[in-house]
C-alpha cells in the first residue's frame, strides 16, 4: 500500500517543479529587456509568496515531519538531505532579496537583477538535483522502513505543519 505521506510529498514535488519552471522563464524573459513591466514584478512577486509558503512548508514537513521518522535508520543520508534543505533556503533567501530590490528598483542591470538570474538559476539547478535524489533514493527507502502507523503519525505532523507554519519555522530571509 503506498504511503499517504509519500504521495503528499510526492505531489508537493510536482507544484514545485511547476514553480521552477515558472521561475525558469520569468527569469529568461526578464533578462530579455532592459525595463521591467509591472506584470513582470507580479509574476515575480508570485513565485516568492509560492515559495514563502508551499516550499518552505514542504520543507518543515520532510524535516520535522518525515526525517525523524527515519533518521536513525538512515544516519548520515538524513544529515545531507537537511544541509540540502540548508543550502536550498540561502539559495532562496537570495532570490528573494533580490525580488524586493526589484520592487523598489525596476530595472533589468544592476545588484536586482544579478541576484535574480544567479540566485534563481542556483536555486533551480539544486532543487531539481534535490527532488531527483529524493524521488530516487530517499522515497523508496522510506517505503521499506515505514509501517501504516508511523505514516499516520507523520501524516498528522504533515497536517499540523501546514495549519501552523510558523511554529514549525525558522526565521527566513529577515522575516
């Protein structure tokens, strides 16, 4: 019987290619002109409340939710999948400082738009690599380790994380 906990993730990882994707050509037609239309910055602003939200929530979710579940059978694979998680915050971190610079300064050249293009190219490149690890290696582990009652349990943890984000978060990116 598949894990409910798996397919929640599992279609969590589908959303978050979508906003990849997105982010992927938002930030190939930005680059594109020299001004920035409104809409641009909309679409911008966008991807970083998916992200605020959705990304940073899956990500509480593998951590605190599913991760210790498994942790002691995995041991040092938990502790590369939480420094990705690490890395993969800084990265967004990045792109968002660069998206509120933007919304000051609209402008195609400049500190905005190079944190734009490295930080958001950056952050594509390892949350791809991250979710083909995942789906790959980790997912098919948990499988084999997990009975229904530890997937109930994390379900539960999957649902308390979403209905309070902030108790399961750090402070992200100054806010």
């Amino acid at each position: 019987m598949p894990l409910r906990s798996l397919e929640i993730l599992r279609a969590e990882h589908r959303a978050i290619a979508k906003a990849l994707a997105d982010l992927e050509g938002l930030i190939d037609d930005f680059l594109a002109d020299v001004e920035v239309p409104e809409a641009s910055r909309q679409a911008f602003n966008r991807v970083a409340d998916f992200f605020a939200h959705d990304f940073l929530v899956h990500i509480r979710r593998e951590d605190v939710g599913l991760l210790p579940s498994v942790a002691a059978r995995l041991s040092e694979g938990t502790a590369a999948l939480l420094d990705d998680h690490a890395e993969i915050s800084s990265l967004y971190c990045g792109l968002l400082a660069g998206i509120r610079e933007l919304g000051r300064r609209a402008a195609t050249t400049g500190p905005a738009a190079a944190r734009i293009r490295d930080f958001g190219r950056a952050l594509i490149e390892e949350m791809r690599e991250h979710q083909r690890r995942e789906e790959r290696t980790l997912f098919p582990l948990v499988e084999s380790l997990l009975t229904e009652a530890d997937d109930e349990r994390i379900v539960a943890r999957f649902e308390d994380i979403a209905a309070n984000p902030h108790a399961y978060s750090d402070a992200c990116c100054g806010n």
